[in-house]
C-alpha cells in the first residue's frame, strides 16, 4: 500500500511538472496565445524580478528536466524494482523540496507551493516507510519496562535491540573510579 502511494504522489509531480515546465518554458518562448493558453495562466514576468532569469524559458526546462525527470526515473525504477529505486525516489523528492524553497525566496507565496512542499514531504516519508526505516506508529509504551521480540518496534526501528553494541570501546567502558 506504501508503495502505491508513493507511486501515486511521484506520479502526481511528474505529470504536473513535465506539464508546468514545458508551458512556462514554451509559453515564454514561442507565446502563450501559440499554446491556446489563457491570459490567466501567464506566470508575471515581474515574478522573475531579482533572479538570474530574464524569461520563463530556463525556470521552465529546469522544472520539467530535472524535477520531472527526476520523478519519471524514479517511477520507472521503483516498477523494475531497480537497486536504486531508493536514491532516486530520494532525489526525486530532494529536488521538489529545493525548487519549492528557490520558489519561495523568488515569488510571492502560493498554495500551490504548500501543496508541492507537502508532495515532496510526502514522498520522502513514504520512502522511509517503504524501507521500513520507520515504522507508522510508535513502538509500546512501556513503564520503564525493557521490551525485546517483534513488539519492540519504534518509530525509527527496533528499540532495545540485542545486537551488538554502538559506539566506539571506548564509549561503552565503564569509567573506572
């Protein structure tokens, strides 16, 4: 069911950026009224005031390129069960948060930012969910009890482990008095 998901919420960002990209990009570069696109959808180009970018153009192939290409390799991956199916749902989810906060510093605030800034979130939570790296609900409370087996889960792994020590020697000698 995570793995659906996170399918779901990478695909939703992948559409939406390849779309949103290549619009912005070819909207500025050949005109919106070429798209069919309406005078409402024009991004304001004093929206690029302060940044490196004269036009649309660049932003545009960023987001589509990296950001949905990022996802479209990591959709593609996951369903091949591919190793690196994690880095690159990872990146995926990096990359939206990174365009996301870039965004905020450059243009007046959106919902829509929220919305991708929750879709990255999202994505990178699934994919700790996913690794069971951690676990959806928090291990037992207990009243200073120790608990070992299958119940000892907690929200970030087993608690109370019986494997080996962590640390260095040195951390795990007892001071001498």
């Amino acid at each position: 069911m995570v793995r659906i998901l996170l399918l779901i919420v990478l695909g939703f960002v992948a559409l939406t950026s390849l779309a949103g990209g290549l619009a912005m990009a070819l909207g500025s570069w050949l005109g919106p009224e070429k798209l069919g696109l309406p005078v409402e959808a024009q991004v304001p180009l004093e929206y690029l005031n302060g940044s490196p970018f004269s036009s649309f153009v660049v932003p545009g192939l960023l987001l589509a390129l990296i950001v949905g290409g990022l996802h479209v390799t990591a959709i593609v991956a996951m369903l091949r069960h591919h190793r690196l199916a994690g880095l690159l749902t990872a990146a995926a989810g990096y990359s939206i948060l990174v365009w996301i906060f870039v965004q905020m510093m450059l243009i007046p605030f959106s919902v829509l930012q929220a919305v991708y800034f929750g879709a990255g979130l999202a994505e990178l939570g699934l994919l700790l969910l996913m690794l069971k790296v951690a676990s959806p609900l928090p291990g037992p409370v207990t009243a200073g009890k120790k608990v070992t087996g299958p119940r000892a889960q907690g929200t970030l792994g087993p608690v109370g482990s019986s494997g080996p020590p962590i640390g260095s020697r040195h951390e795990r000698e007892e001071p001498s008095a």
